[in-house]
C-alpha cells in the first residue's frame, strides 16, 4: 500500500504527521514540546523552552511563529541521498529565514527562503541558482519534495517541473524544522506531515508517496 512504502520498505529515518495526535506532545495552550516520529525511532522533534515551541493548530498542522520557534532533533544517522517530503505553507517571506535544515553547521541539509519572494533553495553545502524554486505561493500549502544528491539534487512543489542541480555533500545527522541549525534564522511557516528519507527515491516511489500526501491533505494525485 501506498502507506507501506513510506514505513516499511526500510528508507524512512522519520515521519512527523500533525493529525496523529498520539505523537504530539503539548500543553494546554497547544504548544508543542515533543513531535515524535510515528514510526517509534527516537528520532522526534522537542523543544524544551516555551517561549520557543510551535503550537499546534486543528485542521492546519504546526505553526512556526518566525520569530523564535523552532524543534530539533537528536542527532542520528543520515546520510546523502537524502529526500524530504513536507507538506508546508510558507506565511511570510523574509530572505535568508528557513524551513528546515540538518542539526548543525557542519550537518546542513537545508531549506530557505533565496533570490526573490516567494522562492526557496535547496543546499548541502554549495548554493545552486537552478534549485530557487518560485512555485510555492504565500500563505498556501503545498507539497515540497526536496532530494539532497550531491550533482543530482532536486526540489519540486506539488507536480510542477523540478528543478535540478548541485547542491554540495553535507549530510543532515539530524533534522531542525522552524529554523537553521544554530537556531537563529527562523522561519513564519505551517507544516502538517514531513517524511524525511534515506534515499534517491525512483519516480514510482515519489509518486506512490506523493499520491499518500495529496489524498490525506487535499491536493489533486498525479
């Protein structure tokens, strides 16, 4: 099944779903300390300090605040090819902010907010213009596919062409969503499922992955 290939062929490091509230940990005001990976790895994302953890929002996933909320990870093995599925909504565009990136400076495999609004890049170490990527609109969700490959880097919003290019070698070793790694650079964004991979996933996959977080989220299936 389509949810089978994403937890049991073997290449998923993690998988954050905001509508599994089994592995949402928050207070009463919503704000989230702990977005565990449904998958029971370890590798979750916490954020012990409150005036820095997102909150979760009914309906719309978690809301990063782009002003000093963000969550981490522990580190882990994880390595190039890497792939991240997110399903994100970026709400305000400011140069320079992220979506999401490895765990430290020597471990970025990030996503941010480069060139002119709305774009995004992709990078591991060497920024390549042919991976900005315009095609995910303020204040609209979307599906971000992002492979991190070395020369053989993609990113791709929803079933638009991809863009390609060479993104440099740095391996993640963890995962940080709301900023970059330091944190410092943080991100106004929403996010409902991220499905981070330990491989170059082949078209089938992408798709069969792809149509999974289209029909949950109210995207049309390729």
């Amino acid at each position: 099944t389509v949810t089978n290939n994403v937890a049991d062929d073997g290449h998923t490091v993690a998988w954050y779903d905001s509508k599994d509230l089994t592995t949402i940990t928050k207070d009463g005001s919503d704000f989230v300390s702990k977005w565990a990976d449904k998958l029971g790895s370890g590798h979750d994302l916490l954020q012990a300090t409150g005036t820095n953890q997102p909150k979760w929002v009914l309906n719309y996933g978690v809301l990063f605040d782009g002003h000093d909320n963000y969550l981490k990870t522990l580190t882990f093995v994880w390595n190039q090819p890497e792939m991240v599925y997110a399903v994100i909504k970026n709400i305000t565009w400011v140069a320079g902010r992220f979506m999401f990136d490895g765990l430290n400076v020597t471990n970025q495999i990030n996503c941010s907010f480069n060139g002119v609004t709305p774009q995004f890049v992709t990078f591991a170490g060497t920024l390549d213009a042919n991976l900005r990527n315009g095609d995910l609109p303020l204040d609209t969700f979307g599906i971000v596919r992002a492979l991190y490959n070395g020369a053989n880097s993609t990113n791709q919003v929803n079933n638009n062409a991809a863009k390609s290019g060479s993104l440099g070698s740095q391996n993640a070793s963890g995962f940080t969503i709301g900023s970059n790694v330091l944190p410092a650079s943080y991100g106004n964004i929403q996010v409902k499922e991220v499905i981070c991979r330990k491989s170059a996933d082949n078209a089938a996959t992408q798709k069969s992955i792809y149509n999974y977080l289209a029909t949950k989220h109210g995207f049309a299936t390729i």
